[in-house]
C-alpha cells in the first residue's frame, strides 16, 4: 500500500513539473473581415484553420486567435482591438482590414487614420506585424481604387512592415476560385490565401521561435 502511494505521489509530482516546464505558447492574433472569417465555406477549410495545421507541424508550440468580422470596417476594427489585445496578447498580428471600407466608398483619409491607430496598438503591446492589403473592383474609379490601394503600401512602407499587398492575389480573377457573389474566395483558393500569407509571416514567426 506504501508503495502504492509513493507510485501516485511520484507521478502527481512529475505532472506538475512537467506542467510546469512546458513553454507558454507563442501566439498569433488574426484580426480582419470577412475574407479571413471563412465567409461562405466550412470554417475548418478556411486560410486560418490551414495556418493553424501548419503551425501545427513546427516545435514550436503555437495558439491562433481568429478574431475576424463578417462586414467589419477599420472603424468598428479600431475600436475592438484594444480590449483583444490584453485578452490575449499576442506575438503577432495579422491585421486584414479595410476591404469593406473601400466597398462602401468610405473616407480614405479615416481608413489610414483607423489602420495606424491599430499599428500603433500593436506596436504598444510588443507584437510583430503583417499587413495584409485588398484590392477593389475597377467600377469604383481609377482615383479611388488607386489611392485606396496606396495606403496599404504607403503604411507598410514607412513602418517596415511584412506586407502582403494583396491577400487574393492569384484568386481574385480566377472564377473557380471564387463564390459567386465575385467577392468571398471559395474553399479551393484557401490553400493559395495561405501561401501568400505565409511567403511574409514565415520571416517573422521564426523570429519569435527564436526569441528575437
């Protein structure tokens, strides 16, 4: 009976040790719209659910937040971050907004307004960033479409950030690749999302691995 306690006591002990030498996970906050929220296909065959898979593989242990919004604005963006921040503070950011700011002809003037404002908090709770651009549909006029798209790059640029100028890039004019409201990206085109996502955010999660 003595030996018997002593066994579970033994193993108790090994299990809290175990416990507690086990590295807190690094960890990756996904924070857009709906192009990331899986709109339209089954959530486990979206980009994020593939990029937990493949952080999955790596030694590294690693948790994904994804906190993205059907229909979510860089205002309503803005607005919700702080709190999610400290909730669960995060190594890195993937910020993917904007897209429906463009789609209602919102200011752009706000939008870069609203987009630094969440760099800046990003910056402020120690995480590394990717930017994620979009592109809008040409009917929206040469000056806007142009513009608009010019603020990713004119942010990503003068913060040095990892920057993917365009989330569907390879997608967006593929038909088989795409719903039929000509917007969401099908469950075929999550693969490639990921890919393009992970030619800018491979540098960095490597970095975090290594304690940089």
């Amino acid at each position: 009976m003595f030996r018997f306690l002593m066994a579970v006591v033994l193993a108790l002990l090994w299990s809290v040790s175990s416990a507690s030498n086990s590295p807190d996970p690094h960890r990756i906050l996904i924070f857009g719209d709906s192009l990331s929220a899986a709109h339209g296909i089954a959530g486990d065959a979206g980009w994020v659910s593939l990029l937990e898979q493949r952080l999955a593989d790596r030694d590294a242990h690693w948790q994904v937040r994804n906190a993205s919004v059907g229909g979510e604005t860089t205002a309503g963006g803005r607005t919700r971050l702080p709190a999610l921040l400290e909730e669960f503070p995060p190594d890195v950011v993937i910020l993917e907004l904007g897209g429906n700011d463009g789609l209602r002809g919102l200011s752009l003037r706000a939008m870069r307004e609203n987009l630094a404002a969440m760099l800046d908090a990003s910056d402020a709770a120690g995480a590394e960033v990717l930017l994620a651009g979009i592109r809008i549909p040409p009917n929206y006029g040469p000056v806007y479409t142009e513009r608009f798209e010019a603020v990713f790059a004119d942010l990503a640029a003068e913060r040095d950030l990892a920057f993917v100028p365009f989330l569907l890039e390879g997608i967006a004019l593929e038909p088989e690749m795409m719903l039929a409201d000509g917007i969401h990206p099908a469950a075929e085109a999550q693969a490639r999302i990921l890919q393009n996502v992970w030619d800018e955010l491979e540098a960095l999660v490597a970095r975090v691995e290594q304690g940089a």
